[in-house]
C-alpha cells in the first residue's frame, strides 16, 4: 500500500482521534480495512471511527463475535477476520448485506487474506508499531476513497 497519508499517533488517543476524524468524512456504504500486528490498536482506531460516525456507543473488538453493529447517525459494522480460515467462512458471514440493510459503514479488522471480497472502492488504515508509538498510514482506493483521504489529510490536525 502506498500511503497518501502518513502519521504518528503517539498515544491510544492520538489513533482514536485520527479514527474520530475519518468517521466524520464517511458516508454509507464507505468501506474501511485496517490492518497491523496484534496489539497496534486496529480496534481503537475503529472506536475513534464509530465516535465519528456518531455511534454512542464505542467499538470494541468482536474477535469472538466475529461482527458488532453500532447504531448511530452512521451506522458502523464492525468485522474481524483474525479467526475466520477461509473465504467461504468470510462470506458466510455476510457482511455485505448487513452494512446494505443497516445503510452502514464497514470496517474490517484483519481483511488482509480476504481483500478480494471487499470492494474495490476503499480506505485502507494500516497501523505499525515504531519509536515513537504507531505508524498509521492511510490510503484510498478508488476514486471516492482518495478523495476521502485527500480531505482527512487537509483536514486532521495531527498531520
């Protein structure tokens, strides 16, 4: 992935709030993968994007549930993958026809094996450890997408 936008979050909150200010951007239907090592903080970045979207409720990670929905002024579904063996599995978990019918955002943790099944037309959160806390670095894919970080970058004050 080629980052269009590259950032360090020095704390948890400093991911929440970039998460926070990209959920202000999204619209239903936007797709959002997020990927990174255990621990980087996908799901705190996902709590930020969920407060963004309005949800009241803050995400937390559905590694056992597989799937939360979060109602807010956006709706969110929140997806991990990190158990989930096989692309038949993923698809029965028919996250597509959930995010329609809630007229939703989704946001994947773990997508990395199953990117074929997500849209083409997607933002695309990569989080890394380093020195100073994590690298977060946050592309679109397709045009609506790259449009949608073009704005987060001219935008999000920590950039």
């Amino acid at each position: 992935m080629a980052p269009e936008m590259d950032i360090v979050a020095h704390t948890a909150q400093d991911t929440r709030e970039l998460g926070r200010a990209l959920g202000r951007l999204l619209k239903p239907g936007a797709v959002v993968s997020v990927e990174g090592p255990l621990g980087a903080g996908k799901t705190t970045f996902i709590d930020g994007l969920a407060r963004g979207l309005g949800c009241s409720l803050g995400a937390t990670s559905p590694s056992f549930a597989l799937v939360h929905v979060y109602p807010g002024r956006i709706p969110l579904v929140h997806a991990d993958l990190y158990r989930i063996q096989s692309p038949e599995e993923a698809e029965e978990l028919a996250l597509e026809e959930i995010q329609s019918e809630q007229e939703a955002v989704l946001a994947v943790e773990w997508a990395r094996g199953f990117v074929a099944l997500l849209p083409r037309e997607r933002v695309v959160v990569r989080i890394e450890f380093c020195d100073e806390g994590r690298k977060i670095a946050v592309a679109g894919e397709g045009p609506e997408a790259k449009q949608v970080v073009e704005k987060l970058r001219h935008d999000y004050p920590g950039v």
